[in-house]
C-alpha cells in the first residue's frame, strides 16, 4: 500500500464500541483503502458505494499473521463484523445527538480468491473520509504488531492527545466502554489491571512509537478512573539523513538542525499549519516536510 495512513474523526476515535482484534484489524485497512481511493475527489467508492475489498494476503503482509490460522480467522471475523454496532456523539442545532450505528451494511467472504467485501455503514463514510480539524492520524504499522484489540483502541485514545502527551482523567466506566471491555467481563479491578490494562501498555511501551505510563484515581478505596502520560520515543526526525554535520548552524534559520527537526515536530501538531499539509501523509512526514521548509528564507521568515 502506497500510503498506510489511518484517519478517524475524533468522534469515531472516542466512540465505544467492541471488536475483535481481527474486525479491528480488517477495519483499519479499509480504512486506508477507502483513503486512497477518496484523494484527490476521487470518490469512487462513495459515489457509486462500491464494496472494499481486503484479501487475505494483504491482511497476512500487513499484519504478520501465519498463513494457516488467517483464512479461518477472516472467515469468522467476517460473520461476525456484520452484526458490530457503535456509539458516538454528534453534535446538531438542538444538542447533542447519542447515535448509534453499523459498522457495515453488507458483507462477503468469497473462497476462491480469500478476499473479503464489505461496504461502510453510510454513517461512518463522514467520519473517514470527510475530515477537517477533528481528526487523529497515525500509520498503520504503529499498531500492526499488537496482538490486543485492547492495545489498538488505547493506542487511539492516546495519540489522540499527541499535542500536550497525556489525558485527562477518563472515567472508569467511560474507560471500559471505549475500550470494548463488556460489562461481563474483568468485574474485578485485577482482573481488568492484569488482562486489560497492563498487556495493552506493555504491548505500546514495546511495540508503537510511544512509551506510556497511567495513574489511577479513587474516590475513598474505589477507583474510579485513570489518566494517561505518554511520549514519542526517540524521534526519526532527529535520525534523518542528512549529509551536513548536525551541529553545524544554518545561516538562514540561525539554529542547528537538531534544533530545526524538533521545531517542525512540534509545528506539525498546530491546526494553523493545516493548509500546508497533504492529506496523505503522518505527523511525522509532514513534520519532515516542514524541517525542509525551514530551510528557506521565505518560509523561515513566514
């Protein structure tokens, strides 16, 4: 895939809802699929509502998965994805709207060829495809070796606060529902702590590219929400190639190139530079992007 950039609104990124590590999985590649096809207007798949097709052996290359276990794994994901649903908030003129959607409206798994179809729900086009400001971005492969469906939507709620690197203090109730967790499960606060929490921390600390730490808080003995603290690991922007010496101070900019990649990561974050991105491309591209920029008197002195 020529660009592997999954894009939510950030209704979509704080919805709740459950799914399996497969349906999670299948879902982020659609919408990367969905993506590529919708730049630049190109608006095939919404205008004549043309079915998504993801074949087992992108799903197996994207994700790593053993060949032997993949094909029943898509057949059962794709007999249950039918019947997920989730919940969001939209805002209307008279308030608040609680709806409540599919994820798709139709879907096959076609055996010759091991591919799935489905279609998106029309409810959830808006929330892939049609984005201004509201969104969260990441690449694909930052979540493509978690093993936990707990672990992707953690990751998402998290770097949807990338801008200040921690949240607010999530409700623990709020937490479970965003998380998938139902309410028949992991009742006990270890239970979820051990099978929840802790291998979906574990999972990003090793995996993505932050590291993350949580706290919890109570009301008396009970606790009753968390918050989260996170950081980008070593950033690659300070990594890229670059044939000058790194202390070396340029003219124009008066600052080093260390000093240059940090300013454009932190740019990168800022809705005002919105009209310099392309909409294709990570925080960390588009971050890459604007360090070249710096370089030119121009867009320095802009």
């Amino acid at each position: 895939m020529k660009n592997n950039l999954v894009v939510k609104d950030n209704a979509l990124i704080n919805a709740s809802y459950s799914l399996g590590l497969v349906e999670q999985r299948l879902i982020l590649l659609a919408i990367v699929i969905i993506r590529e096809h919708t730049h630049n207007m190109h608006l095939d798949y919404i205008a004549f509502n043309k079915p998504i097709e993801i074949t087992a052996e992108s799903y197996i290359n994207t994700f790593g998965v053993s060949h032997s276990t993949a094909y029943e794994t898509l057949k059962d994901a794709c007999k249950s994805l039918f019947s997920r649903q989730f919940s969001y908030q939209e805002p209307r003129e008279k308030g608040i709207a609680h709806k409540t959607t599919r994820w798709v409206s139709d879907i096959a798994y076609i055996d010759n060829s091991a591919t799935i179809e489905f279609t998106f729900a029309p409810a959830v086009l808006p929330l892939i495809t049609y984005l201004e400001q509201h969104l969260t971005s990441y690449e694909l492969k930052q979540v493509s070796n978690l093993t936990s469906g707990y672990a992707i939507r953690l990751y998402e709620l998290l770097i949807a606060w990338r801008s200040v690197g921690k949240t607010p203090i999530i409700d623990l109730y709020e937490f479970r529902s965003k998380l998938g967790v139902g309410d028949d499960k992991y009742q006990r606060m270890g239970q979820f702590k051990e099978k929840v929490l802790h291998i979906a921390i574990e999972q990003l600390n090793k995996h993505t590219d932050i590291t993350a730490t949580y706290e919890q808080h109570k009301q008396g003995r009970t606790i009753t929400g968390f918050s989260f603290k996170f950081k980008l690991k070593q950033s690659k922007l300070i990594k890229a190639e670059s044939k000058r010496d790194p202390n070396t101070v340029d003219l124009i900019a008066k600052m080093t190139d260390k000093q240059r990649f940090t300013f454009a990561s932190k740019l990168s974050d800022m809705p005002e530079m919105g009209k310099y991105s392309h909409g294709t491309e990570s925080y960390q591209q588009f971050a890459v992007r604007i360090a070249e920029m710096l370089l030119q008197p121009e867009k320095f002195r802009e």
